[in-house]
C-alpha cells in the first residue's frame, strides 16, 4: 500500500475523517473551563445546543458513544434491571457487555430485522410481568440508522409504535442514535422528529459530523443530571473540553446540511459494486452512507479486502456479513468512481486466478 495517506481513500468507516480547517481554528481560539466545574462555556454551549437540536432539556458532553450509551442505560436501569436491545445492536456487539459488567443490567436480546427493526409483538413478549421472580425491565434500546444492518434507517412510523407499546408498559426507550443526523437527512426531516420518540439519545460528533471525538447525550434534565453522575464514574468528567467541543459545535454547523452528499455517494458505490460479477449487493437498500456486499464463491472475502488495501483502497471486513464501505466528507465523487476501478481490477484478477488454478 502507498505510504502516502493523502492518497488512501478510507471507506474502512467514517469515524477516519480529520478534522476541518475550520475546525482546527475553533478548536485553538476556544474559550475554557473546567467542565468539572461546569465552567467551560464551549462545552455549555455545546450541550444545550445540541439539546435545543433535538427537542430535549438538556445535553451531556462524553467522550464516545460507548460511554455516552453506557451512561443513558445506568441513568435508566437499576442493577438487576434488563435491557432490551436487538441481537444486532452496536451495544450488544461492541461495547464490551457495559452494562452488565459495569451496571449489572443484563441484556434481553430481540432478533434484530434486516430493515434494522425490532418485532414489536417480540419486544411486547420480551418486557417482563411485575413479580419478585423476574427481571424489571428497565429500558429498551434501539439503534438508528442501524450498523450492522448496512445504514438502515428506522421510519417514523416504527418509532411512533414502539413509543407508545414502552411507554404503555411504563417502560422509557433509549436511542443508540450514533448517525441520527444521517437518518433526519434520510427521511427528510428533523433530527428533533426523530429524537422525540426516544427518552434520550446518543450521537456521535466523530462519525458522519466528522469532528475529531465526543458524543452528546440528550434527554430531560433530570435523567441528564444522572448521566452526568454516571460520566464522572466512568472517568469521563473532562476539564478544559472546550477544545474539543467547539470541533463539535462546528460539526454542526456544517456537517449535517451535507449529509445527503455521503448518501448520493454510498447510492453510487452500491450500484458500481452490483455491476461486477461476483459480487452480491441491492442497491435498493442502501439507505444512508453504508455499503455492505458479499463476495461469492470462490472469491475470497479477507483477500479482497488485503488486495484493496494493497491497491490504495482501505475496507472493512465485517465477517459474515460481507466487507462494509462507508463515504464521509472526505470520499469525492472522484474517489468513489477509483474505488470501484480497483474493486473490479482486484476481483477480475482473483477469478482470472482462481481459472488458472482450476
């Protein structure tokens, strides 16, 4: 592979990207406090302009999404509670079993649809009969737009139902919101449309806003005074933050208008993709900026993604699944259209290989 990463295009995800120019100088003409304090008015700023984004009272600056969901969930359960969540989810698969290691609330695992849903007869069938011999379910967690469900983006229509089956049932929901700004411009609507069929929220400034680190977590005040207990447990009560929350406000003030750039792109890359032999993807559900596609027999899945890498172009081995491509601000349109020259150079050689062998 080039050493030269200037001439790298990253589709291995879009937590890669470096921060703007803009960003930059934001970040070194911060004004700054201690956030232990609550004295850093970049992070205040921050927090309850995110908070005003999403129709919520209040917002609480973290580190990651992991802690950032981590500490909604610990904000809403008790130890001993369970937590509804897809088989599929970024918290079930990714997060280093958090909440039952740190909080003792135990996972209760729905299967997970392809569309990134969750079966509300099975989520109904999954809270728990008040009694002194089960599990108080103490919330229910849904991911939008859905990782490993290649981007999926969740209708309003589903957020709506599954709303109101939790809150009939005295149970609130939490929203693994990662890329929500992504969903808003999938649907065409406002991420506060979004949000308010979910007791908090998460996002990431570090994915698809393209800032450099941090999350926010949103909800009412009273559960966000919690959360911002449960942070400062988790080591995540930061000091002069205002350097690294004026990225993030940044980010929203640039980044989320031109999200639907990534997702023109991801579009491209997913048809590109399904025109070469052997390589299995519908470009029909390719929804928001992630692309995930299967290499057929006798291709080989880790050496396609060894000979991309070798050829310039980095990807994501996602196991079964496929190798996922995620575009960001930093994929050009010139980039995508290079990405598939190689993607189909690398899999015409493999099978021109595979025939020799034969």
């Amino acid at each position: 592979m080039t050493s030269d990463m200037n001439n790298v295009i990253d589709l291995r995800s879009d937590t890669v990207t470096r921060p703007t120019p803009e960003m930059r100088e934001a970040m070194m003409n911060a004004l700054v406090g201690d956030d232990q304090y609550g004295e850093d008015p970049t992070v205040n700023a921050l927090e309850e302009k995110s908070a005003r984004l999403l129709g919520k009272e209040a917002g609480v600056f973290v580190a990651s999404g992991t802690m950032g969901n981590l500490s909604a969930v610990l904000a809403q359960c008790d130890r001993g509670d369970e937590l509804i969540l897809g088989d599929a989810s970024h918290i079930l698969w990714y997060e280093s079993a958090a909440p039952a290691a740190v909080g003792g609330v135990s996972p209760r695992t729905v299967r997970t649809a392809a569309d990134g849903t969750l079966d509300l007869d099975e989520v109904a069938e999954a809270i728990r009969t008040p009694g002194p011999g089960y599990p108080p379910t103490g919330l229910i967690s849904i991911e939008n737009t859905h990782n490993r469900c290649g981007g999926a983006v969740l209708s309003i229509e589903y957020l709506q139902e599954l709303k109101t089956l939790a809150h009939g049932q005295g149970v609130p929901v939490h929203m693994d919101g990662a890329r929500i700004f992504n969903a808003a411009a999938a649907l065409g609507v406002s991420g506060a449309e979004i949000a308010s069929y979910a007791d908090t929220v998460q996002f990431c400034f570090s994915k698809g806003l393209g800032a450099p680190v941090g999350s926010m977590v949103v909800g009412d005040a009273g559960t966000m005074e919690r959360v911002r207990r449960y942070r400062k447990m988790l080591g995540g009560a930061m000091r002069q933050a205002g350097v690294i929350a004026a990225a993030a406000d940044v980010s929203l003030d640039t980044m989320i208008d031109r999200l639907p750039e990534d997702h023109r792109r991801a579009k491209r890359l997913a048809e590109g993709i399904a025109a070469i032999p052997t390589l299995t993807i519908d470009p029909a559900t390719v929804q928001s900026n992630i692309v995930v596609f299967k290499p057929e027999a006798p291709l080989d899945q880790l050496g396609i993604v060894a000979a991309l890498r070798e050829a310039g172009v980095l990807s994501n081995d996602f196991g079964r699944r496929g190798i996922r491509l995620v575009t960001h601000y930093e994929i050009t349109d010139e980039g995508i259209e290079r990405a598939l020259e190689v993607l189909s150079g690398v899999v015409e050689r493999m099978l021109q290989g595979q025939a020799i062998h034969a």
